[in-house]
C-alpha cells in the first residue's frame, strides 16, 4: 500500500470540501443540467486518489527524404539510400522538440524505381479509379490506358531507373507513456479516461535524465519501498518500452509520478458515482444529472 499523503491523510471533512468544490466547477458548466452539489444527499466520500506516472523521452529522429526524377535506363548496381546518421547534422544544444534540421547530399543516386518495382509499367489510374473490376467495357473503353489497364509509369517514364537527389534531416521528437496505478475498483471508463489524459493532479515525484533505468526517490513526501516499491516494477516497464522509435536517438527522459484526484462518492440511496480529473467529469454520465439534463440527452447536439 502506498502511503502517499495527499488523499490518505487528509480527514473526511476535508475530502468532502475538496469534492463539493470540484462538483460546483463541473456544475458551472451546465448549471441547468446539473445538479447543485448541495442538494445531493452525500453519505460518503472516499479518496481513491490513483497514480499516473508519466515518462516523457525527447529524442532524435533521422531519415532521408529522396526526390526522383527518370533517367533513360535501370542501373547495374543500385545505389543505396546513405545512412542518415552517418551525415553530418547537427542539431542545436537543447534544441526544443519539433525542431527540424536538413542537408541536402551532394550527387544523385541511380536506384531501381521503386513505384512499379522496375517494371517500367503501373497501374491505370483512371480504370483503378473506376473501382469496378467486373466492369469490362469500361477497361476496354478507357482512352487512357486503351484496356490494358497498365500505362508507362509516371515516376520512371518507362525505364524502370531513376535518379533521385537524397536530403537527410534530423527532428528533435516526443513520446509520453502513462500508466496508471492504484486504480482499486475504478470502472473501466475512468480507467481508460486516467490511462490516456493527463489531468493534472498534484506531482509527488519527477526525475530527469539522459536516460531513466529505474525510479529514484528523493522526495521526502513519497515513502522509499525499497525492493517491493510497488512503483519500481511500473517504471522499469514504462522505461524498457518508451515508445521511441527504433534507430532514435534517446537525448532525454522525464519521469513523474502523478496523484490524480478521484473520489468514490455514496449517496444516501446507495447509488455510487466517481468524480475525477480537470476539468472534472462525472462516472456514470448520469449520476447527477437534473430533469433537464437527462431530457437533453435525447436532443442532437445538445451534450450534458
Ligand atoms: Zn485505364
Ligand atoms: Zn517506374
């Protein structure tokens, strides 16, 4: 169990306020489909208080970007596509994500056309469009590839051979990957809505590094598990998988760990409903929805 502070300490008063405060905000939204927060009968209030923890990698992505123009003839030998990472590129210190850097190579190359393999020969457009492979009298009308439904290839102009002109460039990048945890008996809606959104919540921990290999406590507010930090096995995961390309260059990661505000609510007819997240949302949509609200439900375009 973790013993995290924020939700755990916090006394029953205290939570109930946090809650009535987060449901006037959600309320003054749609204040005729709502219901006000002081009319629920509210008998109790738990903090279920789930952890995101984020890993964020900045990294160097490369490639080549090749434009083709036809030649008369195929080549004996193929030229390869360079290496972008054997160019020379460089990419500014603490260049921000997004930024582009492009050389363009010396040369052309004489490769194979990659569009009709060689051939020389690709597929008729105009009967491609059409769409109708039954339709024989439309193939054997169509002016542009007189039925044979092959016209001289566009790219290579017949010869099978191009030469393209090769530049390559690097791009600062980003992934994030969230995971959730300590989701207790969060319904599966908002689960999912936690798993893919990032709703703030109040940051226990953050790491930054070249690279993250595991997690490393230092905040004196989040208790060190040692070998069973229930934390650490999820850390590990989201580090061995970072959703950074194969061949990217890893510059950078962050990781923080997240305590997202989510209380289980009881009302005094027994019915439960989950409220969550910033801005804050209601699960089930329903739960405490006014007449009005659950009347507009049936109007297109109307959204409670
Ligand atoms: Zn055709
Ligand atoms: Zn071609």
């Amino acid at each position: 169990m973790l013993t995290t502070g924020v939700a755990h300490t916090r006394d029953v008063d205290e939570r109930r306020q946090d809650l009535l405060e987060t449901l006037r905000r959600w309320r003054s939204e749609r204040p005729w489909a709502r219901r006000d927060p002081e009319s629920l009968a509210i008998s109790e209030v738990v903090g279920a208080g789930p952890i995101q923890v984020v890993l964020l990698s900045t990294y160097e992505a490369r490639g080549v970007e090749l434009s083709y123009r036809p030649t008369r003839s195929r080549p004996d030998a193929p030229a390869s596509t360079p290496d972008p990472w054997s160019v020379s590129l460089e990419q500014p210190q603490r260049a921000p994500v997004g930024n582009e850097v492009k050389k363009a190579l010396p040369g052309q190359l004489h490769q194979n056309c990659e569009v009709c393999f060689a051939s020389g020969r690709e597929t008729c457009p105009a009967c491609q469009k059409r769409h109708d492979p039954s339709d024989r009298d439309l193939h054997q009308s169509c002016g542009r590839c007189r039925g044979t439904r092959r016209i001289l290839c566009r790219t290579c102009a017949g010869s099978g051979g191009v030469l393209a002109r090769a530049v390559a460039w690097s791009k600062i990048e980003q992934s994030e990957v969230v995971r959730v945890k300590d989701t207790h008996d969060l319904p599966v809606d908002v689960f999912l809505e936690l798993q893919s959104t990032d709703h703030g919540g109040v940051l226990i921990h953050e790491q930054e590094a070249d690279r993250i290999i595991d997690i490393r406590r230092t905040s004196s507010s989040y208790r060190d598990g040692g070998a069973e930090d229930p934390l650490r096995a999820t850390v590990q995961a989201l580090t061995r998988d970072p959703a950074v390309p194969s061949g990217a260059r890893l510059i950078r990661q962050r990781l923080e760990v997240r305590q997202v505000a989510v209380f289980q609510v009881t009302l005094q007819n027994e019915s439960t409903a989950w409220v969550y997240g910033e801005p804050p949302k209601v699960s089930p949509a329903n739960a405490f929805r006014t007449l009005a609200g659950h009347a507009a439900r049936v109007i297109p375009g109307l959204k409670n």
